[in-house]
C-alpha cells in the first residue's frame, strides 16, 4: 500500500484521505477562505424574496443555483428580469440549462441500476439543444452555467477558449455529476470547471485530500435533500473552512430537487424557503465567527464572480 501510495502521489494525488486535516493556505482572489451559495432560486420572485432578506439581515449571498426546472421554461422578459436584479444586487448566478437527461426520452436514469449512474446527457441532438439554451442565456447577460456531463465541459471549454462563448463565462461542476475524489476533481479542473461541487457525503479528511490536489473553489453542501440524506452540517463549517478553503457552502433543504424544482410549484413557498436560506447563512458564519475566527467571508459582490451583464 505505501509503494501504491507514492506512485499516486507522483501524479498530484494525495495517496490516502488526509486525517491529518492540514489548513488550507488557497484562498479565493479577495483572500478569503469562504462563500455563501443557495441553491434553487427559480423565478426573478425568488431572486426578489432572497435580496429582500439579504439587506433585512445584512447578511452576503454570493451566488445562487438558479431556474434548477431548466432556464428553458423562462421567458424572455423573466430572464431579461432576473439577470438586472442579480446585477444589480451584485451576485453570481449559474444558470441550470435543459434540457437534461431526465428530460428527454431515455429511461435508464429512471431504472434501479439506471439510478447509479452520473447523468450524462444523451447523443450529439440533446448537447445542441443543451448549449443552445446556454446561448440563450449568454444573450441575456448570464455568465455561469452548471454543468453535469464531463463531454459537454471539455466541449464548452474549448468553445470558450476559441472566442465562440464570452472569455469570462464559467462553469459549475454538479453534486450530479457524481464525483467525489481528488484524481476526479483534477480531471474536472483539467477539463475547464471553474468550480466544483463534490457528492455530498465526503468527511473532512476526504475534502481536505481534494483540497491538496485542486485549486478551484469546492462547492461544499451544509444542508442537502432529504432525498440525499437530509443532513446538517452547520457545525462542520468552521473546519471545512479550515481545511478546504476557497469553499462555497451550498444551502439546499427540502425533499428532492425533483419535487421541489419544477414549474408548478407555488412561487410563494419558494420565496419563502429563499429568505430560510439567508437565516441559515447567518447561523453558519455566526458559527465560523465564533469557533473559527481566522476565516474570512468575501464582501458583497468581489470582482471574480459571473454576476449577469445585461444590456
């Protein structure tokens, strides 16, 4: 095992989890160690009731996880809307593009061994529908996408790389895409992500080892799905501070992004989970505040985020 573990090691792996817990010394470009993001933020009304509680509390969003049902299902005057309220309120947003692979007319994803799979989207028709609707938004003023399928953020890159999209669009690696160690995280980085969303379930030892392989923020959920486990880990935040900063911490309760995200669902209870979030927040950094005062939470608005560009 050691003599595996040092040829791991030769490529930028750390050959096993870091129990050691070493402190992170990357920071975001302000020099800060974390963010705060919320998820599911679907309508311009949302976006609305979230800045609404942010100046209530006095408390920072940097980015939210927006139209999760698909931007597809958005109007030209509801996008038009939402992008000159983040604008304006100087936050990030990644836009979630359809359609996706629960959409279109596959039925492994919806089978029991189907279900193990990261989605992925299916055929060369389903990734110009995909950047297609990316391209919408890009007309829009959006600058950050999320992205689930490792083909279609090799392909993208390289669209960004050739002037084909705007040099300062980024994306969002997915919990969807389902990974979850630091030789994955290395290939995402590799391949274009501007930031990464790991599967929910990793121990500190295991966000520290992808720490130390990455230098792109992960995106670290403290409050996941019911559908997901349901777990809480508010009190984890001022050591995933520690040890995996940059870090997002990502606030996404509830019971499924299938039935919590889809266009039906009352605006109203949306709008009220949205100022939830913001309260949620306040309690994390009161916590890293308290048990972790060395960490530093980024301002409103600092200058690396893809806040939208309307004209």
């Amino acid at each position: 095992m050691k003599s595996i573990e040092s040829i791991i090691e030769k490529y930028g792996v750390p050959g096993r989890d870091l129990y050691g817990l070493p402190t992170s010394v990357k920071r975001f470009p302000d020099g800060c160690h974390y963010r705060i993001e919320v998820s599911g933020i679907e309508r311009p009304s949302t976006l609305r009731a979230l800045i609404d509680e942010m100046d209530k509390r006095d408390i920072p969003v940097h980015r939210v996880i927006s139209m999760v049902m698909g931007s597809t299902l958005l109007s030209d005057d509801e996008l038009k809307e939402f992008a000159e309220l983040a604008r304006d309120a100087k936050v990030e947003v990644i836009v979630t593009p359809g359609p996706r692979t629960i959409w279109d007319l596959g039925g492994q994803v919806r089978t029991i061994e189907g279900v193990l799979s990261g989605l992925r989207i299916r055929g060369s028709d389903n990734l110009r529908y995909t950047i297609a609707d990316i391209m919408r938004a890009i007309d829009f003023g959006f600058r950050g996408f999320l992205i689930m399928d490792e083909g279609l953020l090799w392909l993208l890159s390289k669209m960004r790389e050739d002037g084909e999209i705007p040099k300062d669009v980024v994306f969002k690696v997915s919990i969807f895409a389902g990974h979850g160690n630091p030789a994955g995280a290395k290939v995402l980085e590799m391949l274009g992500a501007n930031t990464f969303n790991p599967v929910g379930d990793l121990t500190l030892p295991m966000l520290a080892a992808i720490r130390s392989a990455i230098s792109i923020p992960i995106d670290v959920h403290v409050y996941l799905f019911d559908s997901f486990g349901g777990f809480v880990r508010f009190w984890e935040t001022p050591e995933i501070a520690r040890v995996a900063a940059p870090c997002y911490y990502k606030i996404e309760p509830g019971p499924s992004v299938s039935a919590l995200y889809k266009p039906w669902v009352n605006p109203e209870h949306l709008a009220f989970l949205a100022k939830e979030k913001v309260k949620y927040a306040e309690i994390i950094i009161s916590l890293i505040e308290k048990h972790y005062p060395e960490a530093k939470l980024s301002k409103v608005g600092p200058q690396d985020l893809a806040i939208p560009k309307p004209t």
